[in-house]
C-alpha cells in the first residue's frame, strides 16, 4: 500500500513556523552531511536539539550556525561504538527535561564495498555497531523518555541497499536491513502508545557517504542535504499518524511493508 505525501521545498519553506517550540529532538550523526542539516531545521523551527556526533568540530559549527538563528542545542561529543555512554544518555536527558519528543537515528557508515567473503570481522562488526547496535542501545536508553512525550517521534535513516542487495554492498544492506526490522519492530510494539516511529530513504543525496561509493558521481547532480532536511523534518510532526512505515523521498510515498 502507498500514499502519495509531498510538498515542495518551496512551501515547506514558506510554512516553516515555530511548529517545534517547546520539543526535545535528538540526532545522531549531527556534524555533517544529512544529520547536520536536520538539526538545523529542527532548532530554527523551535526544537532544543540534542547534537549527537563524534567529530567536536563540526558539532562546534552546527552549534555557532544555531545560535546565530536565535536556536537552542546541546552537543553530546560521542562514538557511537561507546555502547555504554549510550546507555547514560537516557539518564541525562531524564535528569534535564524528563522526556524526549524526537529521535532521528541518522548516524551511519558505509564500510568497504567488497565481496561478503572478503570482507573482514574487523570491518564487519564496526559496521554492525554504529548501524545496529547503537541504534539498538540508543533505543533501550530513549524508549522511556518517548513515552513520556505527549507525541513521541522515532525516525531512522535507510537505504535501497536493505531489499536490493546489490552485488559488494553487503555491509550497507545487511546493516541497514536490521535497521529496517528494528524500527519496525519497535513500532509494533508502541502501537498502544503516543509514539510513532518510521523510516525514511533520502535517496541519493551530496554527502561525504555518498562520496565514498561513487566517487566518479558528479556532485552537483545531487541535492544538498540542505534542500532535503525539511522534507524530512516533516515526518517527525505531531500530525504524523503512519507508523512502521517508510518514506521513499525520491518517489514521495509512504510504502508499507
């Protein structure tokens, strides 16, 4: 089953309110590429934005770009693969603000492109706990504090890769079909509750990822994670009622699975 849900950058843009006022969103992945710009978009609509990345530095930008728009964050310098510093997190946001309305699982990597035989444990199991694992434990620390939200949104960040299976992709379609499952398990068991959690596939999009596996794919065919962020931002709206579901942004459509 599909649903057509689109509107332009255009009227997005011209509707942007404060439509976040008063919410706590958290992102991984925040010092660059998409996740960088979503915090962005959360903050100038109104969100207190919780920064999750590994790269001090370019959380340091997103915080001087947040403030200079009048926006609110909190930076939280962390490896995802600091499984444990994961778990404390919960705790520390319960201890501030008692709750968390928005969780955007965007941090991600993409691993060597390579024969699944060829591929070592090393390589393997990095992938699978920055894609996974962190998702899993970020998971068990929030899943409290979204049920405390009168609105709780969950929203993680995927790929064709997870049901095309293209030759040499298999750590990006392995990792992110556990997402696809994890996040969708998640929303069966939420059903009784405020929360709604989803998935989103921003399609190709000028990202350092992106790149790294086309490194011949001119970049200015792509769009800037700028001009796709309040798209996406959308789907983590008080008046988002899909749950378990994913957003094709190139195609404009909420598909069930």
């Amino acid at each position: 089953m599909r649903r057509v849900w689109w509107k332009s950058a255009k009227e997005l843009a011209s509707n942007m309110t404060q439509d976040f006022e008063g919410r706590v969103a958290l992102v991984t992945g925040a010092s660059r590429g998409i996740g960088y710009q979503l915090a962005k978009q959360l903050a100038a609509r109104g969100a207190h934005v919780i920064a999750i990345a590994r790269t001090v530095g370019g959380l340091e930008d997103l915080d001087d770009e947040i403030q200079s728009a009048g926006g609110q964050a909190t930076l939280v310098p962390v490896d995802l693969t600091d499984h444990d510093a994961l778990d404390r997190l919960g705790a520390a946001i319960y201890e501030r603000w008692k709750k968390l309305d928005v969780f955007i699982g965007n941090a991600g990597m993409l691993g060597i492109l390579s024969p699944l035989g060829h591929i070592s444990p090393k390589d393997f199991e990095k992938v699978m706990s920055v894609n996974v694992t962190a998702n899993w434990r970020l998971i068990r620390s929030l899943d409290p504090l979204l049920r405390q939200s009168d609105a709780g949104r969950a929203l993680f960040l995927t790929s064709v890769q997870a049901s095309t299976c293209p030759a040499f992709w298999g750590l990006q379609s392995i990792s992110k079909a556990g997402v696809e499952a994890m996040a969708r398990t998640w929303a069966s068991e939420s059903l009784k509750t405020s929360m709604k959690i989803n998935l989103a596939d921003p399609g190709p999009v000028r990202t350092g990822l992106r790149a790294k596996a086309m490194p011949g794919e001119p970049p200015e065919n792509l769009p800037h994670p700028r001009d796709i962020a309040p798209e996406l931002v959308e789907l983590v709206k008080t008046d988002v009622y899909e749950t378990g579901k994913l957003y094709d942004r190139v195609s404009r459509e909420w598909v069930s699975f």
